[in-house]
C-alpha cells in the first residue's frame, strides 16, 4: 500500500485531480467529506459538538448550522480549537478504518486541503501538490465560484504559498492550462504510484 497526500491552493485544481486518480484506480479518502459526515444527524460528533457550542448551532430540521458555527469559531481561536478537538479525532479515526479497509496494493490518496498548513506531510509516503498560478486560481474562484475578488484575494492569502507547498512535495501536477493539459501529468504520475505500491505490497 502506498498513502499519497494530495493538496494544492483553493482554485488550484485539486478536486480535478482526485477524480482522475479515481478513475485510474485510487481509493480516495476526502477529509472534508469526512468531516461533514461525522456530524451528521444521530452521530457522536453533532451530540458532542451541540454539547460545547449550545444548540443554537442547530437547523430547525436538527442538521448542522455550518455558516452559524463557522461565525462563532472563526472569530474566536479557543473555540475552534475545541470545535478541531471534537472533528479531528473522529476524522482521522474514519480515515484510518478506510484506510485499513483497501487492498495491500492500494494507492491511498487522501485529499488534504491544508496539509502543508497543518504541518501533514510526513504521515504520507508521497505528497503531491496541484499548483497553479495565482492568477489563475483567482480567475477560477471569481469566474467559476461566484465569488468576489476581494473574497478570493482573502481565502488565497489564507493558505499556504505555492513556495510552501513545493516545498514538502514529492510530485508537482501543473494545472495552468487547459483540462487536456492536465490529464497526461496526471496518468504519468498515477503510473509511478502504483509501480511503488504494487513493489511494496506484501508478496
């Protein structure tokens, strides 16, 4: 088996890049899919996250306020260290039953937005970074996410420089151009991965 941390800048193409190596054979471990399902309605996490925050947080409909929660941790440092203290444990403990769940010669990518922020590259066998220009990016995140540029400029400055992310990566997939520019990078690179998982997997 072989664990692969995917991660690139917001509007960098990541999500993209993660359906390619789907198709190509990957078991794919999205942490931000996660993180929504360990709160869903009946589970431990909502019972626990309604027990710190009040259940103000909470729909009519008993399903999570996200943009109500967000409004109350993002403005204050300790609760959102109390909010990653009850979501993280349970992601990384679903993350580890999927992970252990794949066969020996899996190709395990886990798509990790703010790895390079989170310091998370060296749980992984290999990390490989979606870059593309922040030009680009933000011409992506006005264009195709409705956002405003002032919006865009901020969640950008947020995150980690594309230096910061080359940095710690094993593998850069360029995704400047055009979608037929980005699928043979990703082939190419989806080919050396599994070559190193099927050489480690056990006989």
């Amino acid at each position: 088996m072989l664990t692969v941390g995917l991660t690139g800048g917001i509007g960098a193409g990541k999500s993209e890049v993660s359906r390619l190596f789907v198709r190509y054979g990957a078991v794919l471990i999205d942490a931000d899919k996660i993180a929504r399902e360990v709160v869903e309605p009946g589970t431990p996490g909502l019972a626990a996250v309604v027990d710190a925050f009040g259940p103000d947080v909470l729909t009519p409909e008993g399903t999570l306020d996200r943009p109500r929660l967000g409004s109350i941790v993002f403005a204050d440092a300790d609760r959102l260290a109390t909010l990653n203290g009850i979501v993280h444990p349970l992601v990384g403990a679903r993350s580890a039953e999927l992970q252990a769940a794949a066969a020996p010669d899996a190709v395990v990518v886990h798509d990790v937005p703010l790895l390079t922020e989170n310091g998370l590259a060296p749980l992984y066998d290999v990390v490989v970074v979606v870059d593309a220009s922040p030009e680009t990016r933000l011409d992506r995140l006005v264009r195709l996410r409705g956002m405003t540029e002032p919006e865009a400029r901020a969640r950008m400055a947020a995150q980690a420089t594309g230096a910061q992310r080359r940095a710690v990566a094993d593998y850069v997939i360029d995704n400047d151009g055009p979608f037929e520019a980005l699928e043979p990078q990703v082939r190419e690179v989806w080919e050396e991965l599994a070559a190193r998982a099927a050489r480690t997997a056990p006989e």
